[in-house]
C-alpha cells in the first residue's frame, strides 16, 4: 500500500470528517461503510454522517463546552460543522440540521472526492496497513470480534435511550404555544403546559410503566447487562423514579416559558423541538426512553397537546460499544496491540456528535504529523487527555463540558463570565500551539 495511503472503517461523523481531512490533503482514502447492506438498530438510510437521534449538533455559544469545542475545531479547519452550517434549520443558539439533507449532501461530497474510494462492505477482518476504526457505538459483531480478538476482552459496553419523534399534523396546536425560553428571538419550540394533577399522573405513570429488561439485551458479548446509564442520557423514567419534581427543576422546568393565553407559569412544561426544516415532524426533548412501545403511546399521549399523537419513531434503548481507551491506546490513540490501527469516534470513548467529529479531524491530524495532545486549556485537549488517563479508576465515555478545564489563576464568581474567560482562554492557547505548526 502506497506510504499515503489509509483505510478508514465507517462513515459515520467520525469517519466522514477524517476521510476528508486526509482527501483534502492528498492522502488516497478507502473508505469501509457496511450500510446499507448491512444496516445498524438506529440508522435508517445508507447515507454516510447520519445523525442517528436528536437532529441537534448542540450550543453554538462559546460560554457552553458544546460551543466552546465548536469553535476549536472550526478553527482547526473541521469540515463536517460548515456542511451542517449549510443544512441548518432553526434552533435558537443550537446548530440544529435537517438531519436527511446534511447525510446526503456529506454522501455527495465523499463520494464525488476524486481521492476517496467508498467502499460498501461490512468489515469483518482488519485491512493490513495504515487503518482507522471509526465503527462507532453501533459496530457490527463481525469487526467488534476482530477487535476483541487484537486487543483481548478489553472493551467496555453501556446502553443508551432515544426520544420519541411525533408528526406535526397529530398534534392539537390549540393546547401548545410556540416559545422559547426567555423569549430569546423567533421561537423554535412549542411548549406543551402542565397542570399540577396532569404532571402528578404524567410522573406516576412514567414511573410506573412497563419497560425493557437487562436480560433482553444480554448477548455473546455483554454476559452480563448492568444498565450502567451514562448520566447525560438517562432515560426519562428513570428521571421521574428519582422524585416527583426531578423532572419539573430539569427538561420539564416552567422558567421563562410562562404561556401567554393565561400569562401563568405552568407547573411543568414538556417542550417540542422540530425534526427537520420543513416542521413535519417534532421530537419530545429529553424524553428518551426505554419503555416499551405501548407504554409510549399511552404515557406520551397523556402530555397535552399530544392526545392523539402519531408516533413516528418510538424511544428505544440502544447498544453502545467503547474500548477501554486508556488500556488500549497509545499517545497517539493507535493501538497498543498494533500502531497502524487507530480508533475514532465514539468507539474511542468519546461521547457525542460534535465529539465524533472533533475525534475523526484530530486523528487525521495527528496521523499526517500536525498535531499530538492539544493545550490542557482546550476541550479537545482534555478530550484527548480522557482518553488517555491511566489512572482513571473505571473508563467512562466524555463530552464536551467546562468541568474537564482546569481552574482560572484568578476567581471570577460570575458564573457565565468565568466560562467566557474559560472560553478565551482555549481558544488563545490553540492559536498559540497551532501558530507555532504554522496551522
Ligand atoms: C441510538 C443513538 C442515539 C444517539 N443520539 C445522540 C444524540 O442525540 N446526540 C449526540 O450528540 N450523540 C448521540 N449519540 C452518540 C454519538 O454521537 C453518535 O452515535 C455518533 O454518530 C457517533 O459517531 P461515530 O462516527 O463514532 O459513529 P457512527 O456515526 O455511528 O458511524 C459509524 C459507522 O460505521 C458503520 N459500521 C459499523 N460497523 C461496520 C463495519 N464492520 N464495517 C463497515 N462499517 C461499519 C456504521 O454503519 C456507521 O455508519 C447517539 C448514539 C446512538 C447509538
């Protein structure tokens, strides 16, 4: 194989940006993708960068770890984030994309690149030569096996869950309003308001509906299924079984949401986020979930507004597959067992869309020589730093958040102005480190 040559396994976020960072700088790409061949639980077309849940890349504002690591890797030339830029649809600060639009504009893109053969086959065996795995949390059996049998019985495993999606013209717009919170510009979400005994009787039945057990989703690798929830993504019910106002003071919070027929704040508010630009569709936010489809229809039509709902997608819980990274990985995130394989993405223990991303850029980037571990002030830095941590007692998968930096030399107690001095002073540090690589 030529010497700039590299194989890269699934285009996915991870994948798709790697692959054209290394097309961009002239490296031949083959580029693996099994769908839609072979296809995952949570993908629904052969699109490559298909954005599997919420359509939603995050914050755009730099005083969020969403936003601040947006404006790292914009600034490090990311491509996947100006495609979303061009796909956007309407979400307040949030980068938002028509989720259908953005796979299929990032499929042109790849599969028109005079330098990238796509290739569509699910990997089972690891090519010889310079390789990524960017497999994602959803990897297939087949490459999982091979990756277990390089690396011995090392990785880790959790489950996640999704949100319901509705479709727009099931929805009885004469219970909703149309705001956003603090009124902040044209409004993006409808709000579906709670009387107090509607939220009692939403939560109970939350509590106490019928869902999926551990033992249905043990299998030849997870022998046993713990249910260890990443907390980001805990499932509504579990949220709702934690208190009775848990979910009131989280995604349910009334603050600047008061409803304008009645000029009240609510006791709760179930908000809506639509699902793509033309509005046709509406996700239930924060309402991810593993109970089981009937139990969906009842509870979620029990929020008003959506008493005769029609459930597009239901929640579901998923598999989620990641390496035990600080074990596995060398500085350079190949692999221990074998440098000339590298991990990506989720896979690598990161945690997110942006994050995969941000993942597939760097590690072109650190193969084709540019970088190594980025400043400790900046969030991919610490990413990276994660990842690598041996004295991590148990490997969790991260994202993107201010908790990762370390202190300002001087207090600043205003909350968002010391994340907005957090925030220059990354993004001053990269300047400086990628200045001195004349990036
Ligand atoms: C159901 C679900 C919902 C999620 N929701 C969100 C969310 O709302 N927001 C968020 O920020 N993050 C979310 N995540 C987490 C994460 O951000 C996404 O999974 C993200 O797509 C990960 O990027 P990736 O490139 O690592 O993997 P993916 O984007 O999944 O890409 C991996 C690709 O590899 C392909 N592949 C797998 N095995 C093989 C093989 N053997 N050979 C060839 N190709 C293969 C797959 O088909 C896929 O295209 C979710 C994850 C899951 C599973």
């Amino acid at each position: 194989m030529n010497e700039n040559t590299i194989n890269i396994i699934g285009a996915g976020l991870a994948g798709s940006e790697a692959a054209l960072q290394f097309a961009a700088r002239g490296w031949k790409v083959n580029l693996f993708e099994m769908r839609p061949t072979v296809t995952t639980e949570a993908h629904e077309t052969g699109f490559c960068a298909e954005l599997v849940c919420s359509n939603s890349l995050k914050s755009t504002r730099l005083d969020t770890g969403a936003g601040l690591l947006k404006g790292e890797i914009n600034r490090m030339g990311c491509l996947l984030l100006g495609i979303a830029a061009e796909c956007s649809v309407a979400a307040g600060h949030a980068l938002a994309v028509d989720r259908l639009l953005f796979a299929q504009r990032v499929t042109e893109i790849i599969t028109a690149h005079p330098s990238i053969s796509y290739i569509t086959e699910e990997v089972s065996a690891l090519p010889a030569g310079k390789t990524i795995i960017a497999t994602g949390p959803l990897s297939s059996d087949a490459i999982m096996e091979s990756i277990r049998a390089l690396i011995g019985a090392n990785h880790l495993y959790f489950f996640d869950a999704i949100a319901p999606i509705v479709s727009t013209d099931s929805i009885d717009f004469s219970k909703i309003y149309s705001k956003d919170r603090y009124d902040k510009g044209e409004p993006d979400y409808l709000n579906s308001p709670f009387e107090k005994t509607d939220y009692l009787e939403f939560v109970e039945a939350l509590s106490s509906g019928e869902k999926h057990e551990a033992h249905e989703f043990e299998d030849k690798f997870f022998q046993k299924v713990d249910f260890s929830f990443y907390e980001n993504c805990i499932p509504v019910e579990e949220i709702a079984r934690r208190g009775v106002d848990t979910l009131r003071h989280g995604v349910m919070r009334p603050m600047g949401l008061e409803d304008p027929k009645t000029g009240r704040k609510p006791y709760g508010v179930m908000q809506l986020r639509a699902e793509n630009a033309d509005r046709t569709a509406y996700n239930i936010v924060g309402c991810q979930t593993m109970l089981r489809y009937p139990e969906q229809k009842r509870i979620f039509r029990m929020i008003p507004g959506l008493e005769n709902a029609e459930f597009l997608r239901y929640g579901s819980i998923h598999r989620n597959s990641f390496l035990d990274a600080p074990k596995v990985f060398n500085q350079d995130f190949s692999l221990k067992a074998d440098p000339d394989i590298y991990v990506a993405g989720q896979l690598s223990g990161v945690e997110g869309y942006v994050e995969s991303i941000a993942s597939g850029m760097m590690i072109a980037m650190i193969i084709c020589g540019e970088i190594e571990i980025l400043p400790p002030e900046t969030i991919l830095g610490q990413l990276q730093r994660r990842l690598l941590d041996t004295e991590a007692k148990r490997m969790q998968p991260v994202n993107a958040n201010f908790g990762l930096l370390p202190e300002l030399e001087n207090t600043i107690r205003d909350k968002k102005k010391k994340r907005e001095a957090l925030a220059e002073r990354s993004l001053a540090s990269l300047e400086t480190y990628l200045h001195t690589r004349s990036i």
